[in-house]
C-alpha cells in the first residue's frame, strides 16, 4: 500500500496543477474512489463524501445540524472522547443539552443497549450518536434496531462507524442511517487521513463541509451540492483516497474468500485471544461472543483504585520494556480495563504473553 501511495505521490509532485485541479484528473479518480467504498459499506455512491477522519465527519455533521435552544442530543458512556466534545460544542453554541445513556459493561444482552438508550429519548430529544462498534469497550451495538427505534420517536441517528469497515460487514441499505462515518486507515489498513461521511440524500444540503472552499460556488465539483462542498477542502494530498481501492484489492487476496474470510479469520482469533486472557486471569465474560469483532475488552480490576497517570504509565511500560503494544484505561467503576485487537499479522502466541504480563502486573488469576 505503501508503495503505491508513493507512486501517486511521485505523479502529484511531477505535476500538481494537473493531479490536484478537480475538473482535470482529481474529481474522477474520487469519483472512482467512492465507488469502492459505496460498494463496501452498501449505499449509493452519490450519498457519499470523503473527509480525513471520523471525527472531522462527526463535526461537519453535528456543526450543521438545526439545533435549537432546548433540543437534546443523546450519546452515550462508550461514545468516543472527541466525537464526544464535538456534539458538546456543537450543542452548546446552540444551547441544546448533552444526554448521556448509560449502557453497561460488562453487559450480558445486546438489548441492554437499547434499553438504555430507549430510556433516555425523550420529546426533546433531536439526534443521537451511537457507535456501531465502540471503541473503548470493543463492543458491536445493535445499530439497525437502534436506527429503527429512534426513527419511530422522529429522531435522527449519526453513527460512528470508525472501527466497522474491515472488521465486520456493513450494508447502509439495511441499516438505514441518518449518517454514518468511519475511517479508512482502521480495519482496511488504508492511510492516515482517510474517511468517508454518509447521509440520506434529503439531509445532504444541510450538512456542510468543515472546511468551505470552492464547492458552494462550484457545482462542477460534484454530482451534487453535497459533493461539490466536500471534493476540494483547499490545497490537500489526496492520496491516502486515491490508494484505497488498492488497499482493499490487497486485503482482498490475503485469504481464498477475500475480505469477508480475513474479518471471520480476524474475529476468531480476537475471541480466541480473549477466552485465553479470561481463562488465565480467572474473569468471568464481560460480554457475549455476538457482541464481539474483532476487538475486545477485559476488565482486569475492580477493586483497587488505581489513578489515570499510573494506568498511563503502566500501558508506556508495557510498550518500552515488554514490547506488548495495548491499550490500558479506566471505565466506570473498573479500576483498569485492557482492549485487544486482532489482525492478519497477530498471532495466538502474543495474547499468552500479554496475559503473562497482566497476570504479574495485576497479581490475578493463577
């Protein structure tokens, strides 16, 4: 992928003004571009725009959107930290509240998440976001009921589909979303600063691009309005787009039956990695195996406080001195939580290593 990236890189420098100019070569090569992905993720092309990261769709969506003094917009306690503060922000300059839905965790139902959410909807209550896999807790979240159940209240829902693509099969057509964003450079291995934003084609000339350049005035940058404001963000390297279908061609040939094989083989390990990790530490299952990908997340202590810098400093010594490379946080009530993640490269060997470590490090288990 690399050197691909590079490929395009050498054509942009040898001649920028023809690579970058979005009414020579750039527009179709996105065009081209957002194919793929829209073929992936199950939506129409048209409804799709390219952005550099989650959480700038997560600003483009929540900025744009019609608040009004006294609107709520629900999230929850598994939301990540900076689409978090991006609906705060985008609440407060409006003066809408920020409900919080508490979903459990360990969690032993998938109902549980909506009826967590379900409780705190009320007739204020304008947009929710929710993960379709979080990301602290490594836990795939019923998006379709969720979408369905909000959609019956007339609520909007803006998922954050960061870890989804890649690490499990997404169909927007079923799913039906507001909008949906999620990273390229996660589960499809693509490069940094690559992402796309979904929404239904009725909401699309409300959302703006965080960025307003020459699309609003330029409608030859898009099949539509809501293109044209996304295509050209001003003076950008393109390529980390361009070199997905690449990306996802390789990806594809890494197993007989393509991605969907790779992200079955991906989430097999994950879970094999994890009952290892339980089995060893001696911790009961924080969740159900339907609710786990490729990611997964184990509370290790629930008894002994230990501080957010010694966590932080624990998880720097895991990485220096033992070379085990993995996140290490607090949730709720748990003292300290470790998160796995599982990939072609990964290999059973380095969960039993991992679980040595935590077994010395946390004095638990046998």
């Amino acid at each position: 992928m690399l050197d691909e990236q590079r490929r395009l890189i050498l054509q942009l420098e040898a001649d920028p003004i023809r690579f970058l100019a979005p009414e020579r070569e750039l527009l179709p090569k996105l065009d081209h571009v957002r194919q793929v992905i829209a073929r992936l993720v199950g939506a129409a092309a048209r409804d799709i725009v390219f952005v550099r990261n989650t959480t700038e769709g997560v600003s483009a969506v929540v900025r744009s959107f019609p608040f009004r003094r006294g609107d709520e917009v629900l999230i929850t306690n598994h939301g990540y930290n900076a689409c978090n503060n991006a609906v705060r922000y985008a609440a407060q300059r409006s003066g809408a509240d920020v409900v919080v839905a508490e979903v459990p965790f360990p969690i032993q139902s998938a109902d549980q998440v909506i009826e967590a959410i379900e409780d705190r909807l009320t007739d204020r209550t304008r947009l929710l976001m929710v993960d379709h896999v979080t990301s602290p807790t490594g836990l795939i979240f019923p998006v379709t009921e969720i979408v369905a159940a909000a959609r019956q209240r007339g609520v909007r829902v803006l998922i954050d589909g960061s870890h989804a693509p890649g690490m499990l099969a997404v169909d927007l057509n079923e799913i039906q979303p507001d909008y949906y964003v999620a990273n390229h450079h996660k589960w499809l291995c693509g490069p940094k600063t690559s992402a796309f934003l979904f929404a239904r084609g009725e909401l699309q000339p409300e959302v703006r691009a965080t960025a307003i350049s020459h699309g609003p005035n330029r409608p030859d940058y898009g099949e539509t309005k809501f293109q044209a404001d996304f295509s050209w963000p001003g003076t950008f390297d393109p390529t980390p787009l361009l070199v997905m279908p690449f990306t996802l061609d390789f990806l594809g040939k890494l197993h007989d039956g393509g991605i969907d094989t790779l992200m079955a083989a991906n989430r097999q390990l994950a879970l094999a990695g994890r009952r290892r990790l339980l089995n060893r530490l001696e911790i009961d299952d924080p969740a159900p195996e339907q609710m786990i990908g490729s990611l997964a997340t184990i509370p290790i202590s629930q008894s002994t406080a230990i501080g957010a810098d010694q966590v932080a400093a624990l998880q720097r010594q895991f990485a220096e001195k033992d070379r085990i490379e993995v996140p290490l946080f607090g949730f709720d009530q748990h003292s300290v939580c470790v998160r796995i993640s599982a990939q072609a490269y990964n290999h059973l060997d380095q969960f039993e290593r991992l679980g040595d470590l935590l077994q010395r490090t946390f004095r638990c288990g046998s």
